[in-house]
C-alpha cells in the first residue's frame, strides 16, 4: 500500500539513498522499474502498484523514481502511468457468469476510479504548471516515451492517450496542451539534442525541415495524385476494361468514397490546411450529424431490403401473367405492401431524425470567452480536438514517411527487420533501425526543404518579437561578476560594446595544495566516468558517505564548481544535504522543490546554522516557509533572487528561527509588514539585505517609540524607493551601523547614526549635494569602501544620467572628498563610476584633482572604479609611479577599471608600477599593443584583463591577449 502524502509532500518510499545511481546505467535497473539500457521507468510495473482503494490518498512520488530528476520527465512518468491504469480498468470487461452482484460492483469501482485517476492526473499536471517552465518542458511531458514493461519494446506517451480519448477531459481541453501541439505541429520538435559541430547541426537542420504540418501536405498531395490518377483511368480505361465488371464498379465506388472522405477529418485532410481550431470542429458536427440522421434510417433497412427483395422474386412472374391477362395473386399484394411499409417508416425516421437533430443546430449559446473548439458544444470540441491529435502524432513521429516513400522504408527496414527478428539477431535488429534516420535524411528532403524554409524564417521573426541579436545586447560594465557597488550606471551601460572581450590566465601555484584539494578535484574531474562503472559507483556511494560533514561540502563545492549538470536532485540529498551548512542555487539545473524540502527532513537540521538557497526563481513561498519552520538553530539565511519568498516564509522565519544574526531577502517579493515581526523576534540580528524588492513602501513598517536594533551592524536597501521621511526614522534605532547600502534609491539628506562607526557606505546614483556629502564623511574615520558612483542621478534615470549637467560630483568636491579619505588609514575600495563631471575644468597635471586623488587615495586602494570618467587621461594616473613620498612603496591596487575613458598608452608606465594588479579593465580606451606589452611585465600576477573594443588591439587578439604576449613580446625579447 502506497504511503500516504506528509506535509512536503514527500513520502518515505520515494526519498533518495545513498544507492541512488547519479546517471542511469546501462544494462542495470533499480527495483525492477527501470527499462533495460535507458534508465527509464517501466509504467506497467508502476501500474500494478495502484490498488483503486488507495487511490484519493495516493502519494504522487510513488509514480515515478527518483532517478527522474528533470520535473518535466518526472510529470511525463506519472501521468503515463495514471493514463495507462486508467484505460487498463476503462477496457476492462466485468466478471462474466451469473455473479451479478460482483459485476455491478466491479463495473462501480472501476467508474469511481476513474474519476480519482482524473482527478489525480489534473493534480500532477497542476503542480507541473505551478513552477515557471518553457515550451521544451511541456514538450517533453507530452512526447516523452517510457517502456511499458520489461523484456517489451512497447511504449507509451501522454500525447497517445490525449490522442485515443484516454485522457481526462480537462486535460485534452487544457490551453497549454493545444498550444504545444501546434506549436509541434508548425514547427517541429524545439528540443536541442545531439553532439555539436557544423556537421550535426546540418543534420538535425534537416530533421527539423519535416515538421508534422509539411508531412501532412506532402501526404495530401499525394493522394491528390492518386485521386487524380484514378480519375484520369476511370474516364479514359485502358481497351481491355469492361464497362459493368465487378473491378469497375468497385473503382467507381473508391472513387466516390474518397471524394466524400475529403470533407471529413480523415487523414490526410484538407480540412488541416487551415486553422484547426476553426474547421474541425465544423466537420466533426456535421459528420455526427449525419451519422445521428442515418442511425434511425439504418434500423429498418434490413426489413425494406428483405420486401424488395420477396417482391422481386414475387413480380417477375407477374408481369409474365399480368401480359398474358392473369390477375395478381394475394401474395404479390402482401409483399409490395410490406415494401411500402418499410419505405414509409424509412421516410418517417428520416424526417424525424432531422426535426430532433438539425444538422447545425448549437445547444450552446457562443460566449466571446468560449474556446472555439467548444462552439459546436463540449462533446463535439472534445472529438474534434481528438481529430486534431492523432493528426500530430501520426506525423509528428520521427522519421515518418509519407506516402509513397515508406515503400522504401518497408523494402530496406520493416522487412530485413522481421527477418532479423525471426533468427533472433538482435544486435544486428538494433543496427538496422539506424537505417531509418539515414532515408530519412535522403530523397525525402529534396521535397521537404523548400517548404520548411518559409515556415523557419517566419518562426524565427515570431520568437524573437522584435528584439535585437542576441550578440548586441548591453552588458554591465564589469564582466566577472562585480560587487553590487560596482555595477554600471545606465550612462556607463549605454556605452558598453556589444560583445564582451575578456582575456583571461591561470597563474602556476606559489604553493604546494594539500592532498585532500588535489583528490577532490581528481574527483570532480573524473566523475561522470565513475558513475557509468555500476561496481566502482557502488564503493564510490559508500566513501563519499563515510566522508566528514566538513569534507563533505568542500568536494560538493569542486563538483559544482566543475560538473553541476551531473548534480541531479537524488544524488545531492544522499550525499550532501547534512553537516551545518547548506548552499544551493539555480546554478545546479537537479534542484528542486523536492530538494528543499529535502533539507527540512534532514537528520542534522537541528545542527544547520546557514542555509544559502539563491536563485531559485521557480519554488513557491510555502515551500520555503515550510523547510525554514524547520531549522531552529538557524544562523544565516541567505534566499536572494528567490523571486517567489514573501509573507509566509519570513514569518516562519520570526517564528523558528530567532536566533538569526544573517538575513539576506535582497531581490525577494518580502512584504515590509512581515519584516517587522522579524526585526522584533531576532534580537541578535546583526545583517539586513532587502534590496531590489519592487513595490516596497517602507511607511508601512511600524516602528514603536522607543524600539532600537543594536546588534544590527549591516543594512542593504539598494533600489527601494526611500525618501529621507522614511530612511532617517529607520537610521535613527539602528545607532551601531557599520555597512550601508543606500544606492539608487530616493535619500537626499540622509541623517547617519552618531556613532560614527561605518566602514562602508555606498550612495552611488543619489541626489544628495556636495556640501552636504563633505560634512557627512568628515567624522568617518574608519571608512574601508566607498562607492559614491554617478551622484546626481537619482535611481539610475537613464535621463538624469544622460544629461551630464544632472551630475553633482565636480573636481571642487572630490579635492575636499579626497582630504578626508586621507584621514582614513583602512581605506580599500572606492568607486567613482560615472561620475562625468570630473576632469571639466580642463585644468592637469599634478594639480588636478584627478590626480591628486589618484596620488593621495587611490593607490592606497586594493579596487578602484573610475570607468565612466570620460575625462580621465593618462597624465591622471601618474601619482601610481609618482608617490609623494620616497617610503610609500608600490600601489596597493589589485583591481583597476578603466572602462569608457580617455586613457592610452602614454599611462602604461604608471599601470605598471601596480605590480600587486590581478584584475585590469580598460574597455572602449585607446590602449594598443604596444602599450599593454610592458604592463603584463610588470604586473606578474595580472590573470584577466578586458579588451572590448580597444581598437588598438585586433579583434583576433582580445580575447587571448595573454598568447599573443608570449608569443610576440615575450619570446623576441629572449
């Protein structure tokens, strides 16, 4: 008996272990469910499982195994095997015999249970649609085929059923399920599968060209010809045709049978040339119509057939006597008034069937939000969209071949395989289906491409909905993921190129790696060939089990550094989810919602202190809250870019988890309202990110007189639209601030806490004026990063950033910006982007006040940020391998972006004197070769460097600048 679902939804029998298999292996089976070689399910075995008894309380993780990672494949398996129990019970025929009591009873459970199949169905088909997904997932749920038992080469799949009427109603007339089948009906498969190359991209080009559609009109015409054909030998037969035979008359009736079939949706039609969802359902009403009004005739077509025929035999001697003037017997009388008769009811019934069923006639009145398939009433939609997918599967199956081409198929396929099977060869069987793909891809496309490429050019303009190319899409500025202060303006992102050219190098190791790093990553390297040797995966299973928790997540961290489309959902639940850290994100294609809730029901949850769960933009709000109410002892939580977390997880989170000191909602749905109650349970909470939450009126969030957050040390609220009447209350009971985030938000005059304790604060793109930004920094001693990018531009307004008068950052300012941060020692970052207005007053040298805090400040740094200066020039820079004391040593820098402004190589030089640099960015400058030659001299430990769009440096070479210099520069200078 099937365990009932708990409150994840997941059941004990379907949970991962430690002998999950990674990757389906060939030749092997899990339980007995998985088809031989393929890794798939058998759905007849899943089938026998089901009792009707437990049917309303049947877990849906029973229906397939877990080694079915995907949603999609997962979805597919389960209604294949609900789909398949339901039409094994709807075509099964009660006990016979005199037993009428068990047959009533049977003939009752069995109708019961079809409806709890199709309420169960419409509940996994639900849940697939309730995370975000693409047109291939739902392809692959429709067209996904699985064995339906072992040692069997029958399969199964859902767009079958839907296609035989085995499928619930709703699910035939759900939206999505006709969209994807018209979809696969214009255009084909949009699945991407094979190897790479220009070679197989042609073939699977090819594959594509006979899209279900295209096959449908080769076929008809086809039997156009054929009509056509048997036409032309009808009217002009050959001289040894006779007129009357029995052969004639049998072609005159093909030919009259054919033309009536072209009106009605029977394969290949006419009726499919247009709209689907427009013509059949017409044709269906009119040929049930027909059929309604000639039932009724049919019933006494037998009785009039046998009168004809008695009179028949009855009046050819009549006439003989009648001539010769004898009078008609009583028996002639008798027959032709039973002829009569049967004639009279004939009519009667016809003009009966057509007063009851009036061949338009609609029982529904036409809704404007009706579907149309539905105009002609529910049945009648339901048969004709019936119509609809049987013509998708027949010509939607690969390498089908139309008419008259499958002749060829059966001479060199059908017939050498039934050969074949006969003498048992079955690896020459398997060999020879290859057969198919290779005819397919032969004659067959010289009639097929021309008409796909209209169709292709027409799906490629529809999809890209008037976007440009991909290749000419804006970037950010940096381009190996910045930090957050970092990221470019609207000014700066307007201007960067189109394609990012990022030339990049690995250093040898200045020291020897411990063993345990150098065999994880022989681990992580090796894995996949591991895990297709059943016996090695085994023992594999057991080390990585016995592993410490703290080893653990270090090989966890390797392998998904190096190979995370082989980290499926079952795989990280038996292996990785223990210890007192959890870190997955939407960099993992295994997890799910599974998985998460997976980490609620761990046996350390009450050791796990951080959980990091980011960009998991799919998973719902109560699933989150429901693994959250889980963790007591929990520390950290990081959830951003889980677009979907709101109310109820962070009230679980205020509920559970009040020992909580990390917080991170940045770019969640997070309601202000809830957070209060978090700020009022967590009292040891020490950081708070909520930034890039849309829609946030933070005068909804009630502060209490008197209320303060004292351990609060961090606050993030980057993007939220806060104007100083909000964010200075919320400063004020936040007294020992050290990180603030107030960038792009609304804050003009923003009242610090008097502490004086920040070490970082970033206010890039606000309105806050100089004056008042000078007296704000004075007393910041102990400030480490400073990011006061584009001030002036107000949220990032493309239009306030355009305008370079809208900036409020002047050379004036930045003198008196930098004579404070020479007061301050730890300084380390600070960022400068887009500020334009710098460098306007034309005045260089030393002296400017670029320069001057190049000299004073930013040498002193270990990252500096000045891209977007347009007026930055070479000469700036000179305080790098000038300092104004003989003791200041070398530059600190260790990042240096010079994007989008004025330098070239004259600076090359005072760049080189950062022998520290690691990273340097100096996109859309007049940098040329010769110049960035002598700077990888110097900078030893320089391992990536961006060339987009420096048009000193050939295309050619950007991207593998580093080559280029030992190939040109290094070697002529041995």
């Amino acid at each position: 008996m099937p365990s009932s679902p708990d409150l994840t939804g997941v059941s004990d029998a379907s949970r991962p272990t430690e002998r999950t298999p990674l990757l389906p292996s060939h030749g092997s089976s899990q339980n007995g469910n998985r088809a031989e070689g393929s890794g798939l399910p058998h759905i007849g075995v899943f089938a026998a499982n089901i009792t009707l008894e437990d049917l309303p309380t049947y877990s849906i993780e029973n229906l397939y195994p877990q080694t079915l990672s995907s949603r999609p494949a997962q979805t597919a398996s389960a209604l294949c095997v609900l789909l398949f129990y339901r039409k094994s019970i709807a075509g099964d025929k009660s006990t016979r015999g005199r037993d009428v009591w068990t047959q009533w009873r049977e003939k009752s459970q069995h109708l019961v249970g079809i409806r709890d199949l199709d309420n169960l169905a419409l509940r996994v088909w639900t849940e697939f649609l309730e995370d975000d997904g693409s047109a291939e997932d739902v392809e692959e749920v429709l067209w996904s085929a699985y064995p339906v038992e072992p040692f069997s080469t029958a399969t199964v799949r859902v767009v079958d059923f839907l296609a035989d009427g085995d499928a619930p109603q709703d699910l035939s007339r759900h939206g999505l399920v006709y969209l994807s089948l018209l979809d696969t009906w214009k255009y084909g498969s949009c699945r991407a599968n094979g190897s790479t190359g220009a070679t197989a991209t042609l073939l699977r080009f090819l594959d594509r060209c006979g899209t279900p559609r295209v096959l449908h009109i080769v076929d008809f015409l086809m039997h156009i010809t054929y009509l056509c054909v048997l036409y032309h030998y009808i009217n002009w037969p050959p001289s040894y045709v006779t007129f009357g035979s029995f052969t004639f008359t049998l072609l005159l009736l093909a030919l009259y049978w054919e033309v009536i079939l072209l009106h009605f949706p029977v394969l290949p039609s006419p009726l499919l040339l247009a709209p689907p969802d427009l013509v059949l359902p017409l044709s269906t009403l009119a040929r049930r119509s027909l059929s309604r009004l000639s039932i009724p005739a049919i019933f006494f077509v037998p009785g009039l057939f046998i009168s004809f025929l008695m009179l028949q035999l009855e009046m050819t001697p009549f006439f003989s006597r009648f001539a010769r003037g004898l009078i008609p017997t009583d028996r002639s009388t008798t027959y032709l008034l039973l002829f009569l008769t049967f004639l009279f009811f004939l009519y009667c019934a016809t003009i009966y069937s057509v007063l009851v069923h009036p061949f338009l006639a609609v029982s529904q009145g036409y809704k404007p939000d009706m579907d149309p398939w539905d105009r002609y009433t529910d049945s009648v939609g339901l048969e004709a969209r019936k119509g609809f997918f049987q013509a998708v599967r027949r010509y939607g199956t690969a390498y089908y071949f139309p008419t008259p081409f499958n002749l060829v198929q059966v001479l060199a396929v059908q017939i050498p395989r039934l050969v074949l099977v006969a003498l048992r060869r079955n690896v020459t069987v398997e060999s020879i289906t290859s057969i198919d793909k290779a005819l397919w891809r032969g004659p067959c496309h010289v009639s097929l491409y021309h008409v796909r490429t209209n169709s292709l050019t027409r799906r490629k303009a529809g999809r890209q909905g008037g976007q440009p190319p991909a290749k000419r899409r804006r970037t950010d500025i940096g381009h190996w993921q910045p930090q957050d202060d970092d990221i470019a303006t609207a000014q700066a992102q307007a201007n960067v190129p189109s394609a990012a050219a990022l030339s990049e190098r690995t250093l040898p190791l200045d020291h020897v790696p411990t063993l345990s790093t150098i065999c994880t990553r022989v681990f992580a390297e090796n894995l996949q060939a591991l895990s297709t040797n059943e016996a090695v995966w085994e023992n594999v299973r057991l080390w990585l089990k016995g592993l410490p928790d703290a080893l653990s997540q270090k090989v966890f961290t390797a392998l998904r550094h190096s190979c995370p489309t082989l980290l499926q959902h079952g795989f990280i639940v038996a292996n990785f989810l223990r210890g007192n850290t959890v870190a997955l994100g939407d960099d993992l294609p295994g997890v799910n919602r599974l998985t998460i809730f997976a980490i609620g029901d761990m046996s350390t949850k009450d050791q796990l202190q951080a959980l990091e769960l980011t960009g998991l933009a799919k998973i719902p709000d109560a699933t989150f809250a429901t693994v959250v109410s889980k963790l007591p002892n929990l520390r950290k939580l990081n959830l951003r870019g889980c677009t979907k977390v709101s109310q109820e997880t962070v009230k679980a989170a205020a509920e559970h988890c009040q020992h909580l000191e990390i917080v991170n909602l940045n770019y969640t749905a997070v309601p202000p309202l809830s957070l209060a109650t978090l700020l009022l349970n967590c009292k040891q909470l020490s950081t708070l990110k909520v930034a890039g939450i849309p829609n946030w009126l933070w005068n909804a969030l009630p502060i209490a007189d008197g209320f303060q957050l004292p351990s609060l040390r961090s606050l993030k609220l980057r993007q939220a639209a806060l104007g100083d009447a909000v964010l200075n209350p919320i400063l004020a009971i936040c007294p020992n601030l050290e990180r603030l985030d107030l960038s792009f938000t609304l804050v003009k005059r923003p009242v610090l806490p008097t502490g004086h304790l920040l070490e970082k604060i970033v206010l890039t793109s606000t309105k806050i004026p100089s004056s008042d930004l000078i007296a704000m920094m004075s007393p910041l001693t102990r400030l480490k990063v400073l990011a006061v990018g584009a001030m002036g531009g107000g949220q990032g307004s493309s239009a306030a950033i355009s305008n370079t008068s809208a900036m409020t950052l002047t050379d004036e300012t930045l003198r008196s910006l930098t004579d404070i941060l020479v007061g301050c020692p730890d300084i380390e970052r600070v960022n400068l982007v887009g500020n334009t207005k710098l460098g306007f007053t034309g005045r260089r040298g030393p002296d400017a006040a670029l320069a001057y805090f190049v000299r004073k400040v930013g040498r002193r740094c270990r990252h500096l940020n000045l891209a977007g200066i347009t007026s930055l020039r070479s000469s700036d820079l000179e305080g790098l391998a000038h300092p104004d004391g003989l003791d200041d040593g070398p530059p600190q820098l260790l990042h240096l972006n010079l994007n989008n402004t004025s330098v070239d190589d004259t600076s090359a030089p005072y760049i080189s004197a950062c022998v520290h640099l690691q990273a340097l960015e100096l996109a859309s400058t007049k940098f040329s070769s010769a110049g960035l030659f002598p700077i990888i001299d110097a900078c030893e430990r320089l391992v990536k460097l961006d060339l987009t769009s420096c048009r000193g440096v050939r295309v050619g070479d950007r991207r593998r600048f580093f080559e280029v210099w030992e190939e040109e520069w290094r070697h002529a200078r041995v």
